[in-house]
C-alpha cells in the first residue's frame, strides 16, 4: 500500500484478506441487484400500459444508475486495498478511504473490548470483521475483512495489550 501523506512515518500497513473484495463485489451485486429492480418497476408498468413515463427520463435514470453502479463495482478492489491496520506499542492505527481518508488510532489503554463478527458469507470465505470499542465513541473503529484467523488472534491480543497498559496507570 504507497505511502499518503495523512499515513505517520514509518508505518507498514497489513492489509486484510485479499477474498474481503470478492465478498464486497458480491454484496455490491445484490444490492445494485435490488436497486435495478426497484428502478426498472416504472419500466414495466410503462411497457404493459398501467403508467405512462417519458422515454427520456427512462433513458435518463437508467444511463445513470448503470454508469454509478460500474463505478462504484470497479471501485471496490481499491478501497478494500486502501483498508489497513498496524499494531504499534501503545496503539493501533487503522486505515481506510481513497478519496477521503481515514486514520483512526486506538489506545490500548482504552479498549472496553473487542468484538468478532461474521455473517453467513464471511464465514464461507473465513473472514470477519473486528470491531473495537473504546471508553469513547469516537475513537471506536472496525477491521472488515481480515482472515478469521487473524481477528482471532487480534481479539486475544488487543485487550491483553490493553489490560498491560492498564496495569501500567
């Protein structure tokens, strides 16, 4: 991942799981899935003869939702190449955005805890998402994507991490 000048110096980024693209192109399908259906319903009822909509605007709202829908599906591989996260000593920078970035850092010190979530089609691609709460909402932040085995590791790590830091006050 290059180096943006919002990154601190001397960080290596770890990226998540390479299959975290293909699970969002799948989502981004069905979603854009739905919205063509919802879309195209006016369609329909146009062609049968129950409403009368102007060629122009078929043409229109089509053109533009298609042209979005590529955009946003050729996208995904870059923002999800654009997630990263690199576990420092007192905290945890966790990156994402192209057109606006993000780096959030987490103290340890201040992790409540660290919460693992999969659904039916992470689980198939033995992903998860990693979700850290803090004491404050701001600085509260998730991992999608990172090998099921990883965030594993990370929901042990982190709050032992945290509870040193602790100790420490």
């Amino acid at each position: 991942m290059p180096a943006e000048p919002i990154d601190p110096a001397g960080v290596t980024w770890t990226r998540v799981d390479e299959r975290y693209v293909t699970v969002r192109l799948l989502t981004a399908a069905i979603g854009w899935a739905a919205t063509l259906l919802i879309v195209l319903t006016p369609v329909v009822l146009d062609l049968l003869g129950v409403i009368s909509v102007p060629t122009w605007v078929e043409i229109t709202v089509l053109a533009v939702l298609v042209v979005w829908m590529v955009a946003d599906l050729l996208l995904i591989p870059r923002r999800v190449r654009a997630i990263g996260y690199h576990e420092r000593e007192d905290d945890l920078l966790i990156r994402r955005g192209l057109l606006f970035q993000r780096v959030v850092a987490v103290p340890y010190g201040r992790l409540q805890y660290v919460d693992i979530e999969a659904g039916p089609l992470m689980r198939h691609f033995q992903l998860c998402s990693v979700e850290l709460k803090t004491a404050s909402a701001g600085t509260d932040a998730t991992i999608p994507g990172p090998h099921r085995d990883e965030g594993a590791r990370l929901r042990e790590e982190l709050p032992a991490r945290g509870q040193a830091r602790l100790a420490g006050l």
